[in-house]
C-alpha cells in the first residue's frame, strides 16, 4: 500500500523514551490508515446523502437555479442518482462565465490550473525524482533530521567542527538532484502560473470591453477640496480634462440621519409582523359555535346551509365597524401587548397594544422619512462621476487628476448595489483609524492564537503528552489505534475546525473596517484568513511546534538568519504525515459535506422553529451565499503544501493527494456555483491577484525549505544555488506587480468594442476551451448577455435610503406593495389587499390552521395630520 510510505516503521521507529523537547513519536502506517478511514467513511455518507437529497430538496440543491433567468444557458441537471454529474461536467467554462461572472470563473480556473501543475509535478516526482532518492540516498530519512544532533550546528554551546560539505562527495551526487528539480518545479509552477494569467487577463478584458454597465462608465473620485463639492463644479471639472462627457454626478453626503431612521424602521416592521403573526396563530376565545361562519363578513345562511353575501356594502361596512367592538371570535383573541418606557430618564413604563404600538411607531418612522428624504445634507469628499463612454471612464481612472498629493483620486467604481453607502461620508481619517486599527487588531489576534496552535501542535508529540500527563501517555503507547486519533486525527479535525469558524470573526472585522464596497471587504476577508491559515496553521504549526519553544527558535533565528530554514525543514519532515492527513481530510471527507451544504441542512430546524412571519418563510428558501473569503485561504494553504513537498522525499504522495483535493474541489464549487449558492462578490476577478502573490509566497517558502534541507545533508554548496532561485522569485514578483497586475484592475483601452462581438476566435475557442461551435460560444459573450449587465440593469448610483419604496408589513403569504407617496401630497397610499386572496391563500402558520381572518382589503391614505388608527374588520390600515 503506498500510504504505508508514509510511516514505514523500518525507516521511522518511535522512540520508546523522550530525550528532549525535539523527539517525536513519529506518525506511521496505523495514522495514515485511520485518518483514511475517517475521511471515506464522512466523505462517502455525505456523498450518498446528497445524491438522495438532492431531487428532493431542489428548494436548497438547485436555488440559486431556479432563481436564474431562464435565458441564460445553463443546462438543467437530471434527477437521477449519479446522472448529475456527466452532466456537470459537460457545463463548460463559457456556460460558467455567462451564468456565474468572472469571480466564479476566476476561483474555479484557480482549482483547474492546480489539477493540471500538480498532476505534471506528481509525475515527475513520483516516476524520476523518487527512484533517484530510494536508489541513491537510503538514508534520505534517517532520524538524523529528527534527532538533536541535525540542528547542534546552530546551538552557541559546545559548538562541534563544521562537518564537511558532502555535495562534492561522489556517493551523494542524488543531492544536486535535489536543487535540478527545485529550479525545474519552480520554472514549470511559474510557467503555468503565467501561462493562466494571460489567458484570464484576455478573457476579463474581452469580457468587460464587450458588455456596458453603469458600472464600467463611472468612476469614483474621492479626496474633493471643499471648493468643488458640488455637482455642477465636479461636473465642470470632469468636463474641461478633455475626456468625455459627464452624464450623470452622484455626490455623496452625510445621510447619516436618514440611513439610521431606515435601520429603525427594518426594526420596528420585523416586530409588527411578528406581533401579527403571533396574534394570528391564537386560537379565538370563544368556540365558533356561538358565532357560525355565516354571521361573518355580511354575509346570512339560508335554510339549505348556503350563503348569500349581503348588497349593501354600506351596510356591511358599519356592520363590522360595530362588530370589532368584540362580538366576533377573531376581535376576541387575546391582543399582543408591549411595553414601553417613559418619563425622567425612561423609568417608567406601561403595557399597551402591540399591534397598534408599533403600527403607529411605522407610521411616525415614515412621516420623519419622507421629511429626511427633502432634507439637503453636507457634502462628503466623494462622488460617483458617470460618463458617456467606458472609454472615458477608463482614461479618467488610469490618470493624475490632480497634481496634490491625496486630491482628486480617481479609481474604478464598484456595483451600485455594492457600495457600503454608510462609509461613503465618513471622515476619511476615520475611516483610516478604523483600517488601522483593525489590522492592528488581527496583528494582535495571530499573537492571542499563537497559544491554541502550539498547544495543538504539541499533541503530535507524546514526550509532550508524557509531560502532562504521564498515565495518558502510556495509555496511547499501549493502544495504537487511540494513539492515532489523539495524536494525529485529532489536530487534523480541530485545525479543519479553525479554518471553518475563524473565517467568521475575520469578515466582521473586514465589514467594519470602513471599506466603500461589498466587493474589497469580501478580498480583505481572503487575505485575512488566509494570513491566518498560513501564519498561524502553517508557520507556528511547523516551526515553533509547542509554545515553550517560540522564544528559543525567535533567539537562534536572530543569532543566524539561517536557523529558519533548517528548522523548517526538520520540522517540514516530521509533519509530513499530518498534512497529508489534513490534506486527505479536507479533500475526501469534508468537501462532500460542502456539496451536502451540511451546515444549512442542520441550521433549518432551528431557522424553521424561528420562522414567525412570511418574510422569515420567504427568507429561509433564498440560496445560501457563498463566500470566496471562507474557501480559498484553504485551498491556498493546500496549494502551497503541495509545491513545500513536492521535491522532498515522498513527496508525490502528497501531490497526489493535492491533485485529489483540487479535483474534488473544481467539481464541488462549481455545482455550488452554478446551482446551489449565489455569491455576493463583484471584484471583476480580482482575486486572482491575490491568488497569484500566495503562489509565489509559496514558492520562495519550498526554495526556503529545500536549501534548508539540503543544508542538513551538509550538502552546502547546492543548498548556496538555491539563493539565486529565491532573488529570482522575488524579482519576478515585482515584474508581475508593473505588467499584469494593473490588466486584473482596469479595461484597457484598446479592448472595448462596445456592441461589437469579441475579436478573436482563439479568445473564445483557445481560451475558453470552447466545445460547441465558435458562432454558439461568440452569442454566449456578446454585449448584453453577461450577467453584470443583467444584475445592474436600471440600477443607479444613489443611496437606497433615498428612493427605495417603503415596505408594508408582510402579514399573508403573497408579499404586499410597496407603499407610494401620493400625487396631492397628503402623506402615503398604500394597498393593503396586494391581490385579491382567497382564505386558503392567506399566510397562516402551521399552528394557526384553525384561525379566521378578514378576506377584505381596503385601500387608505396617512395623512401626516392626523395619527390615528382604526380597525377595518382584523386588519390595522393607517387612515387619515
């Protein structure tokens, strides 16, 4: 069995007693087996129980599916057990484009390069560089690395002679093998890397040059002198660069007041229809006997037991005008009461009716809303300038408005639906306070995490567990099987564990670090966590492994720069088995429970016992967001684990559990994608920038390894010519930050033919890989067929709060109209019929089944004059 490489005891024998802090029991075949088990045994449950679930949920499997337009091209999935996925996979990359935008083409182009790279890397070392070491260099994993002996070089006391430098020795020539295949993995990584990132670059330019929006024609232009805060100077401004033409001036100001009395009155509409449907599922006091259903409504009960409705409509009106006094059953539930606070400093308070309480608190929020929404406000130091052309707006973004330093910055605009309006027109040193403040704060949390992580990293040592506690670990020495979970699946499960749940505390502080758009909070969230995974999963993980060895690797390190490297190395060896471990848990066991969507199947219980109102109902069967902030640090971390062990001994069958993961991941996501989840990024691929740097960080971290380890072969010479490799990677940072970097940000100029079809045939059959005809694929990317151009259609860049229609409480299953001011002035009309509803069709809980409800409607109007409220049957309507 080739996982039995991975602990074979012949060449890793535990050591039966601790000598120092540097002796591990290492993992071995029984680890690797258990954590095998584990990982099918959830991933194939999890599997089946989607493939059952799936036709049975599509409320949940295919949302996002059944919310697209049907326009787009996106092939239905059958309903039988396994025959979903020929059918995924035949969904090409064009299909994905058009149907899930350039940031889930970009993630998932991410995943298909990886599968490629690695499975070239995995051949490789597996046919070519693992027969070289196990034929050459028996003792390429001897516990010399894992004894103390390996790191007394770098220790002040008692310093032993240097030993000779065995890269001239004839017998240890496999070690220049090494340093060939660091320079060609790094050369093929690079290629690959660069090879997709112009290919990407190609497809965003001919995506976005071929398609107007809103977007695309507008810019942002943020540092405004007070002078010219105004649209009509902006305006001007604009106007004489010679560029275009101005066709529309959004400039922000302080909406501070009526942002905040709209989050009052989302509040205060939530309570009135939860005190609605609370008083809607009583049952009336009095049995229905005493009131038969043909006394309801105006209407009579002939002999036969059939109905007449009553003629007199006026009649009927003052009828049940009377009758809400309380001789009908439904007036003689039990009315929901409030509590309100009062008098000197709120310390007294009475109980009132809650339904007439808060519709009243609704119709003051409105009165103040309408007033707000006439206010003018002071002006902020930002504005969405619109131009006539994307052409204009690109050259406006990608010049010097203003020879001041911090004046007149112009950058691309995000979605209007986008924009975070309430960091619009906050001070911008307040915003920057809170920027910096919150990087100081995640700085200071990977500190606080350092104390988690160690101590998880210790529980891989049993002379660790000796020390705390001697009768534990005994016990795991006597039983391997335990031994393994405890000492290997267990720190698997929790770190698996912390990149789940960090992930969420990181997008809070990213959401309140004063960003002005959905889209750099959600690429702040991925650089976030992922600083986390790899600082503080990889890097202490590895290097520090306990917390009462951080001071002394920080002290060697400062003494001899070296000290790093080695150390990494060392540890990098012996941890082996534990990130192939994680790596196999990531990929076989918990991407089917992502496919499961396990985290919402076990939420609706309690969101389903939480559900009161229709709009709770309405809610619950929205698709479920995906975020890219909450995934890719993983794969990323995946990604670099897989290049840090692809040259050292074994280390193909880490690459072939890399290239498992990558492909489970590609088909997972794009289901999810393109079926399950909607996602609520808009950073016209940008991620891929970052994507790109990790890869490259990554790269300098397995140069670092490998010369690391070369150097504990005391093979110094060759671990001295990967220092070139590591200039190399940094310069090429820099090369890529100057030419591709600013193509993943703007249009160029050249690339937008506005109503033209894309220019290349190769851009869409090269690129793109099409596998339907040229002509099929080129309708597929025509301007007006992208999903931006869909998602922004009449959209605008102006505060919500400004214009959005004032929603009605949602009290029966079809959603009510929006309210409407009125023509003469006079306050608000609404409709509180919304359609004409039959009984059964009246929202009702399941609990309620039993309650009679009015089935009339009437329309009124709010007179900003008058504050009362009467009853129309069972239904609260504002009247003037």
């Amino acid at each position: 069995m080739a996982f039995a490489m991975f602990g074979d005891p012949g060449d890793e024998p535990p050591p039966t007693k601790c000598v120092d802090d540097h002796d591990y029991t290492q993992p071995g075949k029984t680890d690797t087996t258990v954590q095998l088990v584990i990982s099918l045994a959830l991933g194939v449950t999890a599997f089946f129980s989607f493939c059952m679930l799936r036709p049975r949920w599509k409320s949940l499997y295919a949302a996002r599916k059944r919310h697209l337009d049907p326009s787009v091209a996106l092939p239905a999935l059958p309903d039988t057990f396994l025959g979903w996925m020929p059918a995924l996979y035949k969904v090409t990359e064009q299909q994905v484009l058009v149907s899930a935008g350039l940031d889930a083409f970009v993630f998932l182009a991410f995943f298909k390069m990886a599968m490629k790279l690695f499975t070239v890397l995995f051949f490789f070392a597996a046919f070519v560089l693992e027969p070289i070491s196990q034929h050459y260099g028996p003792d390429t994993d001897t516990t010399s690395l894992t004894s103390p002996v390996s790191l007394q070089p770098f220790k002040d006391e008692d310093p032993p002679d240097k030993p000779p430098d065995r890269s001239l020795d004839p017998s240890n020539g496999y070690l220049w093998s090494y340093l060939v295949f660091t320079y060609f993995f790094t050369a093929i990584t690079l290629y690959i890397m660069d090879k997709e990132t112009a290919r990407i670059i190609r497809i965003r330019q001919d995506y976005l040059g071929t398609q107007s929006t809103i977007t695309d024609r507008t810019f942002r232009l943020s540092g405004i002198p007070k002078d010219l805060r105004t649209e009509e100077k902006i305006k001007d401004l604009v106007e004489r660069l010679e560029i275009g033409k101005v066709e529309s001036v959004t400039l922000c100001r302080n909406w501070k007041e009526l942002d905040d009395l709209m989050d009052q009155r989302q509040t205060v509409l939530a309570k009135l229809e939860e005190t609605w449907s609370v008083y809607l599922s009583q049952q009336p006091l009095r049995a229905a006997a005493e009131h038969p259903e043909g006394a309801l409504d105006g209407a009579t009960s002939t002999g036969n037991g059939d109905r007449r409705d009553h003629i007199d409509e006026e009649a009927v009106e003052s009828d049940r005008l009377l009758r809400s006094v309380g001789s009908r059953p439904f007036e003689e539930r039990e009315r929901p009461q409030a509590r309100f606070w009062y008098g000197f400093l709120r310390m007294q308070s009475r109980k009132t009716d809650a339904i007439d309480y808060y519709t009243e608190k609704l119709r003051l929020l409105d009165e103040k809303i309408l007033a707000a929404r006439k206010k003018k406000y002071d002006a902020a130091d930002i504005a969405f300038i619109t131009m006539d052309s994307i052409a204009a707006c690109q050259m406006a973004i990608q010049a010097l408005i203003d020879p001041r330093p911090g004046q007149l910055l112009s950058k691309p605009a995000p979605a209007p639906s986008d924009v975070v309006w309430r960091n619009t027109y906050a001070p911008r040193f307040g915003r920057r306070l809170r920027s910096w403040s919150i990087s100081v704060f995640v700085g200071l949390l990977s500190i606080v995490w350092l104390a988690p992580v160690a101590f998880l990293a210790s529980t891989l040592s049993i002379c660790t567990i000796d020390a705390a506690f001697p009768t534990l670990g005994q016990t795991l020495r006597e039983h391997e099987i335990i031994r393994s979970l405890v000492q290997t699946g267990l720190p698997t499960a929790v770190v698996s564990l912390l990149n789940i749940a960090v992930p969420y505390l990181y997008d809070f502080l990213s959401y309140h670090q004063g960003m002005l758009s959905q889209g750099d909070v959600a690429l702040s969230v991925i650089s976030k966590n992922f600083f986390f995974t790899f600082f503080n999963i990889f890097l202490i993980f590895t290097v520090f492994g306990a917390v009462t060895s951080i001071l002394d690797v920080l002290r060697e390190g400062l003494k001899d720069t070296t000290y790093i490297a080695y150390t990494l190395a060392d540890k990098l060896i012996n941890l082996r088995v534990f990130y192939a471990n994680f790596i196999m848990l990531q990929g076989l066991g918990l991407f089917p429970f992502r496919l499961l969507e396990f985290g919402s199947v076990s939420l609706y219980p309690i969101y389903r016992l939480g559900a009161k109102t229709p709009r709770d109902f309405a809610q619950m069967f929205e698709p479920p967001m995906f975020y890219f902030g909450f995934y890719l640090p993983t794969a990323l971390l995946i990604f670099i684990l897989c290049l840090v062990y692809s040259a050292l001994p074994h280390g193909y069958l880490v690459l072939g559990l890399g290239v498992v993961y990558f492909t489970l991941g590609y088909y997972t996501y794009k289901y999810q994608l393109l079926y399950a989840m909607d996602q609520p990024l808009h950073a016209t691929g940008g991620a891929w920038r970052i994507i790109c740097y990790r890869i490259m960080l990554g790269l300098f971290v397995f140069q670092l390894t490998m010369s690391g380890y070369l150097a504990l072969r005391f093979a110094y010479l060759v671990a001295l010519l990967v220092v070139p490799l590591l200039i190399a990677t940094v310069w090429y940072s820099f090369f890529y930050q100057k030419y591709f970097e600013p193509l993943t940000r703007f249009i160029s100029l050249r690339s937008i033919r506005q109503g033209e079809e894309p220019s290349s045939n190769a851009i869409v059959d090269d690129d793109l890989g099409g596998e339907g005809s040229g002509q099929e694929e080129r309708e597929l990317l025509r301007r007006g067929s992208t999903i931006d151009e869909d998602r922004e259609k009449g959209l605008r860049f102006v505060n919500p709060s400004l214009v959005v229609p004032l929603e009605q409480p949602w009290i029966y299953k079809d959603p009510p109209p929006p309210l409407i001011e009125s023509e003469t002035g006079d306050g608000l009309e609404f409709d509180v019929r919304g359609s004409e509803r039959e009984y059964e069709n009246v929202y009702q809980p399941p609990e309620a089944s039993g309650s009679a409800i009015n089935r009339d409607a009437r329309t009124a109007t709010v007179s900003s004059n008058s504050s009362s409220s009467v009853s129309l049957g069972d239904t609260h309507i504002w009247r003037s």
